[in-house]
C-alpha cells in the first residue's frame, strides 16, 4: 500500500471509530439505569465522559490529516444505541452485555489497526490517540468480560436487568417449568394464591386511597405467596417449581434470615458483614447475601463488598486475573 493510500486509508478508519465512539458513549449513558450500586454508576458515568474526551481527541486527528469529522455520525450513534437500547429489551441480559462486547472488541480492533497505519506515515500524534483508544477498549472489553462471567456465575452482577428484562426472564423460568402437578395439586396451588390476604385485587384496588399502608401490604402479600407456593410445591413433590418459586424468594431477597449462608447474618454491623462475605466462596451465597441486604438493610458498604467478591471471582473463572 502506498504512503498515500494508507493515510486515506487511516483517515477513514479515524471517522469509522470516530462513529462507533459516538454509539458507546450512548449506550454508556444508558447503562447507568442498570447500575447495581452507585460506584458502578459513577464508573460508568465516568466512562461516558472518557468516551467523549476520546470522540474529540479523534476529531482532533481527523483535522490534523486534512479531514473533517462528518456531522451525521453523532446522529447515527445516538440512534443506533436508542435502537439497541429498545431490542434489547426483548433479549436475555447476557445477550445485550455481548452485543456492547462486539462493539468494544471492534473498537478495540480498528484501533490497532489505526496504530499500524499512523506507525507506516511515522504520524506519531495519531499513534497516541490510537495507543490511548487500545488502552481505553481493553480495559472495557475486561470490564465486560467480568460482568458476563458474574452473570454466569449466579451474581451479583454490577449491572442488573431493567424491569423489562427481569419481568421476560421470569415469564421463561415460569414457561419452563415441567407440567407435573396433579389436578388436585394445581388446586391447592390455585387456593394459596387465593387465600393469601388480602388479596392482590383489592389491595391494587384501595392503593389511591390507603398510600404507603397499600404498598407494605402489598408486598406482605406478595412474600406471603411465594414462600406459601414453594412450600406447596415441595409437599405435593413438584421440585422444579418449588425451586423456582425458591429462586424467586432468593433474587428478591425475601429469605428468612435463617437461610441465608452466613450464621446470625441479621447481628452483624458492617465491618463484620464484609469481613463474612469476603470468606464466601459460592457467588450463589454472596448473591444471596446482596438480594437480603438491599431488601432489608441497604449497607451500601456491605453491597458493594459483595459485588467486589463477586467480580474478584468473576474474573479469576474468565483468567483475568
């Protein structure tokens, strides 16, 4: 290729990454909503702001070859993330944490190959702008990397599924559930669910009216439920569903103290809280422990203690460390 070509060459894969940029801050700014606590929201606030500092630093080296950014890409970037944003609302949570990773992974990619073409026209300024981008993507790439294998391995994740994605997940464990009741173990299925006060109907019924009392008694209801169903299921030895009925009591948080896996976990200040959880081994059981401890006490320390144990074995699993 000759030096002529490279540099066009360069100066039209500065405006392709220049682009993609645009899309990740996007998709940056609407990651925050998912953050599970807020170290990780500044995190990815503050990646947001990187990524704009890199998208000038580009445009800024577009210049410099005589180019000039196009003005549609920012456009293009914020509908391309608005889309990816509404699709993935449809799609499993690891699904959508890929989709960002193929993007980082191409940024990561076109920037490597920015820096041999800037090395070929001895630019040394683009170099620096394309060894800052490498640096910048491989520490996302890891970043997403653990928050994957955190996902894989049970949680808690740093991010968490919107409403939309948590509300689809369930539906497909419920979908799945092997049809093994009896008649007469659906009917007492069916008559926990109606006997459990007072019921949900009324309760949304009166909720204009009786303001926070509606809401507690809502949600006594609801734990009420679940915990009456597992137990249900597992007397009439439907297993399945009582494990998923179990799972659901987990991820909400709603287990009896006795459960959980650290000894007199409700006795515990935090220092001795984190002190446990850094002792877990299990992702399983520190999921646990942060599904009760946002239910019931909300100890930012101790929340975002096990989110840290989580994402240390995350990435010993994925070899990242």
């Amino acid at each position: 290729m000759s030096t002529r070509n490279t540099a066009t060459t360069l100066l039209a894969q500065l405006r392709v990454i220049r682009d993609l940029t645009d899309t990740e801050i996007r998709i940056a700014e609407t990651r925050i909503a998912q953050a599970r606590t807020e170290a990780v929201r500044r995190e990815l606030a503050e990646n947001a702001d990187n990524a704009r500092a890199r998208a000038e630093a580009i445009e800024a080296a577009i210049r410099e070859l005589g180019g000039a950014p196009e003005r549609v890409g920012p456009f293009i970037g914020r509908a391309a993330a608005a889309v990816k944003a509404i699709g993935e609302q449809a799609q499993p949570f690891d699904e959508a944490l890929l989709g960002d990773l193929v993007l980082e992974h191409q940024l990561l990619d076109r920037a490597r190959y920015v820096k041999a073409l800037a090395t070929t026209v001895e630019n040394t300024d683009v170099v620096a702008v394309a060894q800052r981008l490498i640096t910048a993507h491989t520490a996302t790439v890891e970043w997403l990397t653990t928050v994957l294998a955190e996902d894989a391995l049970g949680g808690p994740a740093a991010l968490r599924r919107t409403p939309m994605q948590a509300v689809a997940g369930t539906a497909v464990k419920l979908i799945n559930i092997p049809v093994t009741w009896s008649t007469r173990s659906i009917d007492r299925a069916l008559d926990t669910f109606r006997a459990a006060p007072p019921a949900l109907s009324e309760l949304l019924a009166r909720s204009a009216h009786v303001g926070d009392v509606a809401v507690k008694s809502l949600a006594a209801s609801r734990d009420a439920v679940l915990e009456s169903t597992e137990q249900v299921s597992r007397r009439e030895g439907a297993d399945s569903t009582a494990e998923t009925m179990h799972s659901l009591r987990t991820t909400t948080g709603l287990l009896d103290p006795i459960e959980l896996p650290i000894s007199g976990y409700e006795d515990l200040n935090v220092a001795q809280a984190v002190a446990a959880i850094k002792e877990l081994t299990d992702p399983a059981a520190v999921r646990m422990i942060l599904a009760y401890e946002e239910a019931h006490k909300t100890r930012q320390g101790v929340v975002s203690a096990a989110q840290t144990r989580v994402s240390v074995i995350a990435r010993e699993v994925s070899g990242l460390n």
